[in-house]
C-alpha cells in the first residue's frame, strides 16, 4: 500500500494556515490596547542626555563626544544656542554628512538643552 506524499505538506500548510489566523485575530484584539496605552508611562521613560547621545551621536562622534568622524561636541554649546542645537538634531545639516533626525521629540529637546551646556 503506497501513500500519498503530498498528504504531509499539505498539512503542514493547513496547520501554518490556520496558526497564522489565530495570531492574526489575537493581534486585531492586542492592537487596541496598544493604540489606547497602558498609562503606565512615566517621566522617567525618559532617557538621559548622556543615553540618548550613546544612542545616536556616538557612531559619528566618538565614544566621548570628542570627534571621530563627525566635529567634537564636547565644547559645541558655545558655538551654537539650543535652539540652532535642536534644529540641527532634527533637520542636520545640508552639505555635510549630519543627518537629520538623529533624536526626535522630547530626546531631542533634552538633548539639545545638554549640548548647549557644554561650554
């Protein structure tokens, strides 16, 4: 007596099938509460200024914000205001290999505001 070998693939494929509805109709149901939040969301969500320049300054920077690839930002706060800071963090700047968009929102406030400290 032979068997069918499509028998097992076709299957497997039903099974992954029917897993891939299940996960789908469990995820419509997890994505309204991820849209309305937990409201477990503090100030301290909020990384530090020292964090978000590890996270986004430090490839072009240095380890110590003191030049590599990019200029050394460990005096750039008597050279620009926080304001010219964070327009730089947000848009870059055009002509150089400053992105923009390194940091956004509320990170890149507080960044800009610890560049401009540094003197």
């Amino acid at each position: 007596m032979k068997r069918n070998p499509v028998i097992p693939y076709a299957m497997i494929a039903v099974l992954g099938i029917l897993a891939m509805i299940i996960l789908s109709v469990i995820g419509l149901n997890q994505q309204e509460e991820i849209a309305q939040g937990d409201g477990e969301q503090t100030e301290e969500a909020v990384s530090s200024p020292e964090e978000i320049a590890q996270a986004s300054c430090v490839s072009c920077h240095g380890g110590n914000l003191e030049g590599d690839f990019g200029p050394d930002l460990t005096t750039i706060g008597s050279k620009y205001t926080e304001e010219e800071l964070l327009d730089i963090i947000l848009n870059g700047i055009e002509g150089t290999s400053m992105p923009g968009g390194t940091a956004q929102g509320e990170d890149a406030e507080v960044l800009a505001e610890w560049l401009a400290e540094q003197k």
